[in-house]
C-alpha cells in the first residue's frame, strides 16, 4: 500500500506545494497558522526535488492572497482560487 508523503515543515521561500493536481510556487514566508491550515486542506510539499508529474499552475498572486485574507474568510477565498484555475484549465 502507498502511504500519504509526510507533511514535513512549513515550505520555503522558493520551493512549491501542490493540491491534486495544482502547483503553487512559495513567493514569501508562509507563517505557520496558515501551513497547518493548508495541509489539513489537502495542500502538500512537493513530495521530491525532481518531480515529474504535471501540475497546472496557480497565479503567483494565489499565496499572497491567501496569506493577507481573514482567517474566517480563508475557506471560502481558496473555493473561488481553486474554481478560478480549473476554470482557466478547461477553457
């Protein structure tokens, strides 16, 4: 059986997280709140240095928006992200 990749710590600046099959580029210092909350959302570290899966990319704009909006408010503003790239995808 495969295992869920561990969660290691908060991503650097520089490196780059992933949901299924969407790929966000870490632009700044994720503070840690918003990790934990990442990753009880499905959010993961890109699992190897060499990954050749293919990912579609979100806006660099994604994780600055996620950092600066209310936490209440976090759930419903990564629905639309999320809606807004699988949108662009399909079209």
């Amino acid at each position: 059986k495969r295992r869920t990749p561990s969660l290691r710590g908060v991503p650097k600046q520089g490196g780059a997280v992933v949901y299924g099959n969407m790929k966000m580029h870490i632009t700044q210092t994720v503070p840690n709140e918003l990790w934990e909350w990442m990753v009880l959302s499905g959010w993961r570290n890109v699992p190897v240095s060499k990954d050749r899966r293919v990912y579609s990319e979100l806006p660099i704009s994604t994780l600055e928006k996620l950092i600066d909006v209310p936490a209440p408010e976090r759930s419903s503003l990564h629905a639309r992200l999320l809606r807004a790239a699988q949108a662009t995808q399909t079209s």
